[in-house]
C-alpha cells in the first residue's frame, strides 16, 4: 500500500498519474513519511529543491511547450516526478520548484537544466546534470553531485562526498571523512575538517585544499597541468611526498631537492611518529605544502 496521499488528485486504485499540462502551471502536494525518497529528472529548465519542516512534498512550477506530459509516480518506494518532452533535441524550458521534509533521500537528474537544493538534513542525497550548474547547501551523511559542462558547489557538512565534472570548477566546504573529487577542466577548491581519506584529481585545473589529516588518513592530490596547494596545521604528523616534473615545489615540512638529471623536483619528509600519509603530484604545475 503506498504511503503517500495524493491531495489534489484523486486516483482510485491507481499509484500512478501522468499529467499531460505542457505550457501550464503545476501546483500539487502530498502527505509523506518523513524519510520519503524524491526522484526528479527534468530535461531543460531548471531543479529547485528546498527542505522544510512538514511531512509534505509541494510540487510548483511551469511545464515548457514542448512538455508531452509530466509522470508523477507514487509508490511504497518513493515518489517520482519525470518530465518528458516530445522531442529531446528541441526543449523548452521547465521549472520545478519543490518543497521536501528535510530528512527525505533526494535523487535530482538534470539534462540541460540547473539543479539547486538548499536545507536538507538527510542521510543520502544525489545530483548529476550533464550541462547544467549543481548546487548544494545540506546536512548529508552521504553525497554524490556530478556535472558533465557546468560548476559544482557544495557548502554544509558532509562525512562523505564525491564531486565530479568534466568542464567546470569544483567548490566544496564543510566536508569532512571521505573525500573523491575530480574534474577534467576546471579548478578545484576544497574546506575541509578532519579527513580520513581524500582522493583528487584534476586535468587541467588547480588544487587547492585546507584540511586536517586524522593520523590514518590518506590524501591524493594530482594535476596534470596545474598547481596543486594543499594547507594543513603546523601540528600535520605524516610522510609527505612530492613530484613535479616541471613545476616548483614550496614546502613548511621538509625541504625539496631537485632531480639529479634532468628536470623535475621532489619533496620527501616525515614527521611525527606513524601519521597521514600525503602523496601531491603535477606534471607541469607548483606544489605548495603550506600550514594554515
């Protein structure tokens, strides 16, 4: 039996509706548990998704002219609202505005069409647009946010984030724990607390990273044609390592010495007793270890 009730359609015996209103305005709501999965896929337009304190789902917007109808499917599992449109080459565009529980699993899916969600307090939360900006502002205990050409942005907490994009910049603050971010255009700036484990890599884009290592962790940093810098505390233990190939290396830990044929420079040191292990590499970019 679904636990969702459907306010201003009424449908008997049926747990799905499809609603065929292309150019009009949409203006519906649900009564929902308060952990509700959210599913939202919209082909161009615009994704907004912004958590509040009722156990309700609010569904406003306009349908573009090219809408063929907008499914809205409510189940035990959830409910899923899909935009179809009767030709995927030609669109036009389609803005959602949803109001969530703060706790509800959000999955959000974008083609050419922006996705912002703010206030959310849950325990796992997804964002991808293959052209498009994503942004988030949330509590997540688990986040995945991925752009093919368009910038990543994610401000709140998060223990475990993973964060890619082919063309755009990468901005992430308030994350902590585990830590996957990598981008193939586009520079990289990450805030963090105490990291466990971190994994970045960039193309062509800087690094550039504030954080703590807890004495297990582990940190990646590799660019291939930028600057990696990554700021830590003075009291950093750990095995620093560093290779650029033909880029400068600048440390506070340790000295770096230059390689003996050829060009290239390298930083080895270890300080403390057992410690993070930090591993930063450019080809053709400067490394800088710096304390904060």
């Amino acid at each position: 039996m679904s636990k969702l009730t459907l306010k201003c359609v009424l449908v008997s015996g049926i747990l799905a509706s499809s609603l065929t209103w292309a150019g009009e305005s949409v203006n519906q709501s649900w009564n929902v548990s308060s952990d509700v999965k959210i599913t939202v896929e919209n082909t161009a337009g615009e994704i907004v998704i912004q958590a509040w304190d009722k156990n309700e789902v609010h569904l406003s917007g306009e349908l573009g002219n090219s809408v063929e109808k907008l499914d809205i499917n409510e189940s035990a599992n959830g409910l899923q609202i899909s935009v179809e449109n009767r030709n995927q080459r030609n669109t036009d565009s389609t803005e959602l505005l949803l109001k969530v529980p703060a706790s509800a699993l959000i999955s959000a899916t974008g083609v050419s069409a922006d996705i912002e969600i703010t206030g959310s307090d849950n325990s796992k939360l997804t964002a991808s647009s293959v052209s498009g900006n994503v942004s988030v502002s949330a509590n997540s205990e688990w986040v995945s946010l991925e752009s093919v050409s368009g910038d990543v942005t994610f401000t709140g907490a998060s223990p475990r984030i993973s964060a890619e994009s082919v063309s755009g910049d990468i901005e992430l603050s308030g994350i902590s724990g585990s830590v996957d971010a990598n981008t193939v255009s586009g520079d990289m700036t990450l805030l963090a607390g105490e990291i466990k484990s971190a994994k970045l890599e960039t193309v062509s884009g800087d690094i550039l990273m504030t954080a703590k290592l807890l004495d297990s962790g582990k940190l990646g940093a590799q660019s291939m044609s930028g600057d990696v810098t990554i700021k830590l505390p003075s009291s950093q233990a750990g095995s620093f390592r560093a290779q650029s190939f033909s880029g400068r290396i600048s440390t506070d830990f340790g000295s770096v010495s230059k390689a003996s044929h050829g060009p290239g420079s390298h930083l080895k040191y270890s300080v403390g007793e057992g410690g993070a292990e930090i591993k930063l590499e450019s080809f053709s970019g400067s490394i800088r270890v710096q304390q904060q």
